[in-house]
C-alpha cells in the first residue's frame, strides 16, 4: 500500500498533486484539536458563525479562477464549466445561511407562567465529511456550512483525486475567521479513513461515493450509534411524454447525460420516451450530442473533458462494447471525437438505442458520458421501467401536464422528481435517496436536523 496521495491528472495522465497520508500521531492530534475547539466554537453566537462563515464564502469567490483551474487539472472539468461549481458553492452557502435562524432556533412547546417547554437543537460534536472527487466543493458545501452554522467541528477527508481542495477550503476559512481546530482536514489512506469511523470519537459522519464505499462506512461505524449519512450512486431515469416539448427535453436531457462527462450522481443515465415522440427524439438527440467538442479541458473551447481516469472510461467503454454487443446500436460515431483515445481518459460520448433492462448500461450506474433510450407505449410501461432500479436519487418527467406529472410523480421511487428539468439541486429543497442511492438528508431547513440532536427542556416556573 501507498503511503501518499498521489493525483494523476486525467488532462496528460501526469501526477499533478503528491501528499503524504496522515500518520496515527497526526489522526490523534487533529481529532483532540477538533474536540477541544468544537466546545468553543459552539458557545459562539449563531450571528457570529454566520458572519465568519460568510466572509468564507466571499473569500472563496474572489479565488474562482485559481480554484477552476485547479479543479481541471485535478479531475478533468473544462475550464469553462469549472468555475461554475465554485458559484454553485455560494448559492448553497448563501442559502443556508439565510435559513439557519429558522432551522436552528428553538421550537417552543409552552410557556404559560406555569411551566416552559421547548427543544432545542444541539450541534454533534465533530463531524467526519468524507467527499467525492466529482463536484469536490459543491458536495463538500452541503454538509460542511450547515454543520459548522450548527456549531460543529468538521474534519474533511477529501478525495485523493482532488487533495487540493480539503487545503483550500480549511486556509480560505481560517482566513475568515474559523477557529484553528474547528475546521481540519485530513489525507488518509481508505482502511485509515474506516478505522477513523469505527474507533474515533466521532459524533457524525458524512459520505458521498458509490454504493460498494457506502456499505464499507455503514459497516465501519456499525455498534457505535453514529448517525451516518450517506448519498451514494444513481441511475437517474427521465420519462418524455407525447404532450412533451421535444426541443426543450431535447435540450436539457442533453445537458442532464452529458455535463461533467456524465460524472454526477444526478446524471441522466436512461431516457424513456413516448412512441409517437421516439424517432424525433432521438435524432435530435443524437444531432445535439455531436455537437460536443472533446479535447484538452484546458481551452476554453472545449465543452467535454476528459473522465476522471482511464480505467473509469475504460469501464464505461465496457459498458457500451457489452450493449453493442447484445444488439443496442450506438447513434454516435466515435470518429467524430478524435480526441478520444483508448487507454486515456478521453472517451466519446455515446447514444445507445435498441436497448432493455438485460443490459448493464440500463441499470448499473456509468457514471459517464453515455445513455441508453427506449421506447414507451405510455405511462405505466414508463413508471414500470423507471422503478426497474436499485436506485432512488432523482428522476425527471417531461409533459405539458403539471397534474399528470405529479400523479406520475407520486409512484416513483426517488428522492427528488422534476418536471421540465433535470440534474440540478436546489438548496431550498430536501436532497436524499431511496433505495440504493442512500440515506439521511441534506441541503433545505430539513438538512440541518441530520448535524444536530434536540434536546428538550421542562421547566416548572411555579
């Protein structure tokens, strides 16, 4: 086994980032240091932590451009599209902020002269955030404002694809004003990183990643009674309805499969779509797709990078060469992407028709740039095929019929449903799974109650 983070840029295949893993000394003295300085940042007002946190915010903005480059280099997202993650990270922060007096103050019972009764919600103690490598600040920002709002250590585990990132947020809000302590990061190896969760003194923890990873940190943190939230894989389903419009779903269900080269959780991995809309569809759809520019995430012109990894596209490759294979038929020529190459991380997208449900692009996650669309007969057929999964994090239905969606919508299993949209969080709203894609909740009033603990008080004034 390693004992270094080593990053290698899926840009040139060259290492980008080296760092050394956390030693057992350093583990115990960053996790006394949480311990000791989460005492005193929680006796902070909620007013002071939201003037800090928000001169955080600030101070990250002013960065955009060096953390854009950084987030290129380390996984692969064109330069163009990058510094969008880091505006991403103000709306949720900002958002949070605004809705933490309300999430976080007391819920009064009775006060009657007699007796006083309320809750108040307390913070854990120290929070272990374990984060993902494909939007390394936007997952980060759901768990780490609300949790430091609520008067929280955090300790961040960052991917050892995008190190860089732990480093900077941990600097950019010391600089703020975060207590020195109050928020740590650490480089850890995998089995170091369960065996922080299965014997620290830890009072939270936080992971996203796949499915596999998620089981080994339930399994870790197994006996101890740690509330473990966990927002893991999906195979996010869109349904196109006859009363559809065909450019508008066109457009964005484009977008939805193929932004980040197909890396998000949330990404549209399976199109559902009416037989009388079909062969529209699906030529327009496929026009749109070689429409993209492959290459060098770097230039400015170019709108689809590179997946994190080579064995990542040579997974997803599989996945296509094993559809092909069993009678799907690819809708886009790879030759139209010279830029992708085998053994890089540089992979056409592709349009996969003529599939079903026996096929493993149809229901493992890809996590890359490819989807497979079926025809429909109608709407059962639809709801049918789209709860043929063993996850449950998003799934969009695209009509002209808002009563009928929320119908459809209703019988779906899924964390979030959208209407006309897809692919997209929005901090008002409860982001959480079902089935395989996880559990717990975060982002929304609702996704503070996961980083603290009520405490009720009964005071007999008389």
């Amino acid at each position: 086994m390693t004992d270094q983070v080593t990053t290698i840029s899926p840009v040139n295949g060259n290492i980008y980032v080296e760092r050394p893993f956390a030693d057992a000394d350093q583990i115990t003295r960053v996790l006394d240091k949480a311990r000791r300085m989460q005492r005193i940042w929680q006796d902070e007002s909620l007013d002071r932590r939201r003037e800090t946190i928000s001169r955080a915010v600030d101070l990250l903005l002013e960065r955009t451009d060096m953390l854009a480059e950084e987030i290129t280099w380390q996984m692969g997202r064109p330069l163009s599209q990058a510094g969008g993650e880091i505006r991403g990270f103000e709306e949720r922060a900002r958002y949070m902020l605004q809705v933490a007096p309300k999430a976080l103050a007391d819920i009064a019972v009775q006060d009657d002269g007699e007796f006083r009764k309320y809750i108040r919600k307390q913070p854990l103690g120290v929070i272990f955030v374990m984060a993902p490598w494909n939007y390394p600040y936007l997952t980060v920002a759901n768990s780490l404002i609300p949790a430091l709002l609520a008067g929280n250590a955090v300790l961040l585990k960052p991917s050892p694809q995008t190190p860089l990132v732990a480093e900077r947020l941990v600097e950019i809000f010391r600089e703020a004003g975060v207590p020195d302590g109050v928020f740590q990061y650490l480089h850890l190896a995998d089995q170091d990183a369960l065996s922080v969760i299965a014997k620290a003194d830890l009072q939270g923890v936080v992971f996203t990643g796949s499915v596999a990873n998620g089981r080994r940190v339930e399994q870790a943190a197994a006996g101890r009674f740690l509330p473990v939230g966990l927002e893991l894989g999906g195979k996010d389903p869109a349904y196109v309805r006859a009363d559809a419009d065909l450019s508008g779903a066109v457009e964005n269900l484009v977008d939805g499969a193929f932004y980040n080269s197909g890396q998000s959780c949330c990404a549209v991995e399976r199109i559902y779509v009416h037989d009388s809309l079909y062969q529209d569809f699906i030529a327009a759809f496929a026009a749109q797709v070689r429409q993209y520019r492959l290459g060098n995430p770097c230039d400015e012109n170019i709108n689809l990078g590179p997946m994190v990894g080579a064995l990542a596209a040579a997974r997803v490759q599989g996945q296509i060469d094993a559809a092909i294979a069993a009678g799907a038929e690819g809708l886009i020529d790879p030759r139209l992407f010279p830029a992708a190459k085998p053994g890089t991380a540089y992979l056409a997208p592709q349009v996969l028709i003529n599939v079903n449900h026996d096929m493993r692009v149809m229901t493992e996650e890809s996590f890359g740039p490819v989807v497979g669309i079926m025809p429909v007969g109608g709407d059962e057929e639809a709801i049918r095929l789209m709860n043929d999964s063993p996850y449950g994090l998003t799934a969009s239905i695209w009509s002209s019929d808002a009563d009928a969606v929320t119908h459809i919508g209703e019988r779906i299993e899924t964390g979030t449903l959208f209407m006309n949209r897809c692919d997209y969080l929005d901090p008002g709203l409860a982001w959480t799974g079902v089935k395989e894609s996880g559990r717990g909740c975060s982002l929304s009033e609702l996704g503070f109650d996961y980083l603290t603990r009520p405490k009720s008080f009964h005071l007999r004034l008389k």
